[in-house]
C-alpha cells in the first residue's frame, strides 16, 4: 500500500511563501516511486477540492491549475522518494488542505481521481 505523508504546511502572510513536501512509502516491487504521478490538490473550506500541480516522470507531464501558473512550482526528487510543492506570492484564495496523492494512471490523477492519498496538510493565508 502506497502512502504519502505530507508536510511544510502553516500559516503565511499575503505575497509570501510556502513549501510542501510529500514523502512517499510503500511501493512493492516492480512498482517504483517514478513509477507514480503525483500531485497536489486542495480543498478550501465550501468549496470542491481543486487539482493544484501533477507531475509524472514517465512522460514528463506536468499540468498547473490555471489559477496557481506562474506562482507554484511542483518538483521531484526521485532519491528521497518526495514531491515539493513551491507556492510562491500567496493570496488568501490560495488557502485550504492540500493532499499529497498518486497513482499509475495519469488520467485519473489529473482528473482528480488518483487511488492513494495523504491525509493532508492545513496552509492558511492570512487575510
């Protein structure tokens, strides 16, 4: 069973900065972390959770939200099994839960479906 862990989350003010991790456990064999595509998502409190940043190595997909292009960067580093999350010139609309998640299939992941998720990290942006 895959797991995710994620991390970095808290609280920041407007034009600031935050970074997430995600670190990830449990793959049998024949199923390596690169293997997966990642990404994260986010729920904000009354509304439906959003696909943020996804990232797969093997094809070398990456898609943002139109809403976060240009101020998230999503990044993997294959060696320590983790995914960051780069989340640069905050605003408060930025704010809710974000969920570390993955899963072999990149459609399902994109579509905000992925099979294995985090149990999710708070990041408030002061408003």
């Amino acid at each position: 069973q895959v797991q995710f862990v994620e991390s970095g989350g808290g609280l920041v003010q407007p034009g600031g900065s935050l970074r997430l991790s995600c670190t990830a456990s449990g793959f049998t064999s024949g199923v390596s972390f690169d293997g997966y595509a990642i990404g994260w998502f986010r729920q904000a409190p009354g509304k439906e959770r959003e696909t943020v940043a996804c990232h797969s190595v093997s094809d070398g997909s990456t898609h943002y939200a139109d809403s976060v292009k240009g101020r998230f960067t999503i990044s993997r580093d294959s060696a320590k099994n983790t995914v960051s999350l780069q989340m640069n010139l905050l605003t408060p609309d930025d704010t809710g839960i974000y969920y570390c998640a993955g899963d072999l299939n990149w459609g399902r992941l994109i579509a905000g479906l992925p099979r294995s998720w985090g149990q999710g990290i708070q990041v408030t942006v002061l408003s």
